[in-house]
C-alpha cells in the first residue's frame, strides 16, 4: 500500500495562524473500489479563505475537522482508476487538501476536468483561469458591471483577486484606484492599469483615497474591510454599488470585528451591497475561462502570481499570505 503525506488541522488557531496549529502526518493510501480513483497533487492553491474553514462558526462550508487534512482548492492528476469518466492521466481540479495522494470513493461535478491548452502554464487553471479569475469576474462584471469612466476602487488591488479585478475593471472602461500595501505592490498595481493607487502604508492614505477620487465612488470591489472599507463607504456616490468579496482585515482577529460605524451610509446613499461566494459561479467557469483566456491572448490580462517548489512550503506559505509578502496569486506545486 502507497502512503501519503499530509498536514492537518492539530488544533483551532487562536488570532493569528501559526505552525504549530498544524501536524505533519504520514498516512497509508487504501485501494481504489469499483468508481472511484486515485489522485496524486500536483499544486495547491494558497487562499486566505482557508483561515475561516479552521474556526468553528456557521460558515459557506463547515469547518474542517481536528485532525483532517487541511482543505484547499488544487490540481491533481488520477494515477489509478476503477471509473470510467476520470481516466488514468485525466487532471482534476478541486478541494485536494493538504495532501499528497488520496482515494475519491465516488468522484462527483465537484471535481471539474481540466485540459490546459497548449503554452498555458498549469497554475493558471488555480488562479486567473480558476476560483482567483473567477471570483474577480463575478465581483466585476456580474456584481459592479462599472459603465465607462465611472470610477471603482478595488481594495487588496495587489492580491491574487484584486489584480485581477484591477483589469476587468480597465477593460470595461472605468476610473480604477487600487489600495494596495507598500510601494513596491503599489506600482505593480499602477503597471496593471490603475489610474490611482493608494499605499495603506502611507500614514496620509485617508486624504490620498479622498484625492484620488473627486468625483466620489460609484463601484467598490471590497476585498480587505477595516478602516479602508470605512473610508470608502464615506466615498462612495448614492447608489453606488459594492461586492463584498472578502474581509481580510479581520480573519486574524480572535472575535470577529464590529461592522463600519458608519454602516448607516448605506441606507442613505441607497447603495446595493451584494456579498458572494464563488462556488455560486461554478456553472459559469467554463465560460468565464474562455473570456479571460481571450484577454490574456489580446494582452488586456496578465497573471500575477508566484509558485512556490515542494510540499515543505506548506503550512508557511499559507501563514505567510497574511504577512502579505508576496503580491497576487500563490500556489504550492507540490511536486516542484
Ligand atoms: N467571496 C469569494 O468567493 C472569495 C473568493 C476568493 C477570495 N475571497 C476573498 O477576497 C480577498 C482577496 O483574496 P485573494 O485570494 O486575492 O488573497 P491575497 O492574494 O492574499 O490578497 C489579499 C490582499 O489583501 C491585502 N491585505 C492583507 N491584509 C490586509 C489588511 N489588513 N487590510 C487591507 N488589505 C489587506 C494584501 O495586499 P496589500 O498588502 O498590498 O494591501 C493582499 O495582497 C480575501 O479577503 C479573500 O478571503 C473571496
């Protein structure tokens, strides 16, 4: 019997995330039945959505147990199959986890089929062509739907999802600001397109944001919450429209932070704020890849992303994410 490594939850982090809120295990893979397969993975996609998965509160999906495989969305390859729809070689793309190899009894839908075309690097399929692109285009083009020369902030313009959204917004023809952490991420986010950037390091960024858009908000791809998102909502134009995409300013907070005070804006300025989840989009991602495809091919997209070699960078590069070192999408390639 083959063996796998994995890393699993060992206890509830507390505040922030840390090594040894997990454990390296080594577990025995067992034969695969009639339908089902094995699959061995090949990259692992880095997500600050995985900090919620580790605390026990009513969520989009419920937490992942003590002792389980850490849950994250991956590319796998099946190396033994006793199911007729998944083929030895067949690539798959899905909630692998923090695993090396493992059985899948009865594969479902959940486990979308891959076919990179040709020059198209893998890890694309985990972020611009996967859950990364298609949560910026839900946010941007189904959610904001910004008109030409309206003007839409993206806050964690430099990460995986906001250098994404950054672009969608130029190609439909908007105003872009980016808030984004430090210089060197700020100019990236300026080489993505953005008219204006607003460096949340820069002690004046309150009146920086206030400058940068004159004419007020009328679409606000919201990725970071805190104080940014306060400001913002003061910015925005009535009836603006907001996509609550995610709140990462709180995921390592041991209570989860109060709402803006000024939260009462919304109902004045009649703003329609609509929070998501991507897996909503799964029956669009086929679609939506072609579109983002086309623009990488035309040159109006580009990918932002680091992949990092071998299994041992996990669980660092995950904690690492909210250090925020590394600007857009990273992913682990395990076999690296
Ligand atoms: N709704 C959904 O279905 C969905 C799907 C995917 C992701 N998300 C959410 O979308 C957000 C972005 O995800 P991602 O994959 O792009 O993550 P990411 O690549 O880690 O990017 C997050 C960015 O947020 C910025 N940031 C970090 N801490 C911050 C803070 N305290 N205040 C303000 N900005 C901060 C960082 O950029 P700077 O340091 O440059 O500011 C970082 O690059 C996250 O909140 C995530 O949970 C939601």
């Amino acid at each position: 019997m083959t063996s796998s490594q994995q890393i699993v939850l060992a206890t509830r982090p507390h505040g922030h995330v840390k090594n040894t809120d997990f454990r390296h295990e080594e577990t025995p893979v067992p034969p695969v039945e009639t339908g089902g397969i094995e699959i061995e993975t090949l990259q692992i996609s880095i997500d600050p959505a995985i900090r919620g998965w580790l605390d026990d509160r009513p969520s989009y999906l419920p937490p992942v147990a003590i002792g389980a495989p850490v849950r994250a969305f991956g590319i796998a390859r099946v190396t033994a199959s006793r199911n007729g729809d998944f083929p030895e070689g067949t690539l798959v793309r899905g909630l692998v986890g923090w695993q090396q190899r493992q059985v899948i009894a009865a594969p479902d839908a959940n486990w979308q089929k891959i076919q990179p075309a040709t020059g198209v690097p893998l890890e694309y399929h985990l972020g611009i062509l996967g859950m990364t692109g298609l949560t910026a285009w839900a946010g941007i083009n189904d959610i904001l739907r910004p008109q030409p020369g309206q003007t839409v902030l993206v806050s964690g313009a430099s990460g995986a999802v906001g250098s994404v959204a950054v672009q969608l917004a130029k190609v439909a023809g908007a105003r872009v600001i980016g808030i984004a952490g430090g210089a060197e991420k700020s100019d990236m986010v300026t080489s993505l397109g953005a008219d204006a950037v607003i460096d949340r390091k820069d002690p004046h960024w309150r009146a920086l944001l206030r400058r940068a858009v004159p004419d007020g908000i009328d679409r606000l791809f919201e990725n970071s919450g805190g104080p940014m998102f306060e400001a913002a909502i003061d910015l925005l134009n009535d009836h603006a429209r907001i996509a609550l995409c995610g709140l990462i300013d709180g995921y390592n907070l041991p209570e989860r932070p109060a709402g803006p005070s000024n939260f009462g804006m919304l109902l004045t300025k009649r703003v329609t704020t609509q929070g998501f989840i991507v897996l909503d989009y799964m029956d669009r991602a086929t679609a939506v890849e072609a579109d983002l495809a086309k623009l990488i091919t035309t040159g109006k997209l580009a990918a932002v992303q680091t992949v990092l070699p071998g299994f041992g960078q996990l669980p660092g590069a995950f904690i690492d994410t909210f250090s925020n070192s590394r600007p857009g999408k990273v992913i682990v390639d395990i076999q690296g």
